[in-house]
C-alpha cells in the first residue's frame, strides 16, 4: 500500500498540484480502505476538510496506479 507521501508526489508529477493528506483520507474513507476513525477526529460524523469532488476522481487514479483500489 502506497503512502500519503507517495500518493501526493505521483500527483504533483503528473498534475502539478499537491493535495491534501485529510483528502487523501477521506477519499480512503469513501472506498473502504480505512479500519478505524482517527483518535484525534474531533466529530465522528462530519470531516472538517472534505475532499473537493473534482479531487477525488484524481486521486483515485493515483491509487489505482499503486494498486490500493
């Protein structure tokens, strides 16, 4: 499984922006990947900094690309 370091760097070669890990997490969220809530979340319901919808179809190429989905 890829890190969030990875996954960020692959974007930024092939996209040129960086994005952010909370999006990367809550794209890992939307797709099962994660076990368990963060011990420093502060609501369990609600993310503080969801991922942008135009985000998410790139970053889930990138983990496509490392195998993760």
């Amino acid at each position: 499984m890829a890190t969030y370091r990875q996954i960020q760097d692959d974007i930024r070669q092939r996209y040129g922006r960086t994005v952010e890990t909370c999006w990367i997490a809550h794209v890992k969220e939307l797709n099962g990947l994660t076990r368990r809530m963060s011990p420093n979340r502060i609501l369990p319901t609600a993310r503080k900094h969801p991922c942008p919808p135009k985000w998410r179809p790139v970053i889930e190429d990138s983990m496509r690309r490392f195998g993760m989905l």
